[in-house]
C-alpha cells in the first residue's frame, strides 16, 4: 500500500509540472490539443487497465473499502476519459455521469488529510483535522467530493507561509454536513473576492513556495461542488484566516432504503 500511495503522489507530482508547463507554450492550436489529448487517453486506457487487473487480482479481500478504493479509481478514470474526449472531438454539450452512494465524508476527509500531510511536511505546514465520526454520512459522488478537498486543500498549502498550520472541519449542523478549511495565509483582498471563482484569474496573492498556480482550484471545487448537489462558498478577508466551507444535504439512508 505505501509504494501504491507512493506512486500516486509522483503522478500527481508529474501532472502538476505538465499543467504548469502549459503557461509556457505561446499558442496552442487545434492540432497540439489533439495530439496532446490523445497522448493522455493513452496514458488512462493504462491506468484503466491497471485498475481492473487490481479489481481481479484483489477480489475477495476482507477490507471492503479496498474495493471502494479501485471502484473510485475507476470512476476517476472515466471522468477523466470524459473531459479528454471534449479535448479531442469538441465539447459536445454532454455532461460527466455522476455515481451516487452513500459517502462516508469524516472518513473521505480524514483520508484526505493523511494524504496532504505527506506533501506540506516540506514547507512544515501541521494538517489538522476534527471529525465527527459515524454520523457524517451524504448522497452524492465520492470523486466529485475527492475533488473539492483537493482543491481547497491544495490551495490551502500553496498560499501558507512555512510553519504554518491547516484545519479541516467535518461535522453535522442540523440537517447539513458542513465542511471546512482553513488555514494562516494572508487573506483576500475585497478586489480578489469579487474575482475570486473567475476561471483562470490570479490573485494579488501568491503561492508561498513556487507552486503553480493556474486560477481554476476554487473553480473547479465549487462547480463540481454545485453539481453533486451541495453548496459551496469562501470567506478570506484580508487579515483574517481564510476560510472555505462546503455543505451537503445530510442522509442517513440511501435512496433505495
């Protein structure tokens, strides 16, 4: 399992230098995107692969979140084939399928920050988290969630001074799950929080360590947030700890039950 999250934090690592790389090419034009895309439907058809051979090769196992584990990296990869394929044939107005279940988001969280303490050790920035566990149960699409904390996280650790500490909060407020973050960096401006979820947009703040930052984190979060059915907003005054918070309907049951 350690050489399996080890070999993801170096993708994740290569796929943040190609998108940064991106900002180097002058002008892209339609024949680069197709070659480019078509390159990286290559690259998922192996990791598609290499997933339903773990599916096999790990069928029976008497974790049951094992299966979870690659079911959720098959979905990522068939999202991913989704937008590769806008890429190469055109947006054709078609939206991703979502794969709705019940989701446990503590434990979703809790995993999250495991994995970001491993990638802000270097900038000696501490991960906390208070969860609330056994109760913070959602309907809604396990990647889509993966994909928001990523984001909010990520940004949370490219705009903290070293030394720094992160806080994410996972609990039930009436009827909701709210989740946190939040962490020690400068805040925003009133002018960047008018412009704040404006794709592509950089902000008078920048990244603490040289991270590459293309303005589409917070974006992204909160469309992908949007479409699985919650509601997402930030709050980053200038001089105060930024902070971003999700909601989601609570469900203690699934749909069918």
């Amino acid at each position: 399992m350690k050489q399996v999250m080890e070999a993801l934090e170096n993708a994740r690592a290569n796929l943040d230098q190609a998108i940064a790389g991106l900002e180097k090419i002058p002008e892209i034009d339609a024949e680069t995107v197709a070659y480019t895309a078509h390159k990286l439907k290559n690259f998922l058809a192996v990791v598609g692969a290499a997933s339903e051979l773990l599916e096999v090769y790990l069928a029976g196992h008497p974790d049951e979140q094992v299966q979870i584990w690659i079911e959720g990296l098959q979905h990522a990869v068939q999202l991913m084939k989704h937008d590769v394929s806008r890429l190469m044939f055109s947006a054709n107005g078609t939206e991703p399928k979502f794969k709705l279940e019940k989701v446990d988001m503590a434990l979703l969280a809790f995993r999250g920050c495991n994995f970001y303490r491993h990638k802000a050790a270097w900038k000696k920035i501490q991960v906390n988290s208070e969860l609330q566990p056994d109760c913070c149960f959602a309907w809604t699409d396990r990647v889509a969630v993966a994909v928001v904390l990523d984001n909010l996280l990520s940004n949370a650790l490219k705009f903290s001074e070293n030394g720094k500490q992160i806080w994410v909060h996972v609990r039930t407020e009436q009827d909701h799950i709210v989740c946190t973050v939040r962490d020690e960096g400068p805040g925003l401006s009133v002018e960047d929080q008018v412009r704040l979820f404006q794709k592509g947009v950089r902000l008078s703040n920048s990244p603490t360590g040289g991270e590459p930052s293309l303005g589409y984190g917070l974006v992204i979060a909160r469309i992908w947030w949007k479409k699985s059915a919650g509601a997402f907003g930030a709050k980053a005054i200038r001089g105060a700890a930024p902070t971003s918070t999700s909601g989601y309907p609570l469900s203690g049951k699934t749909p069918e039950s």
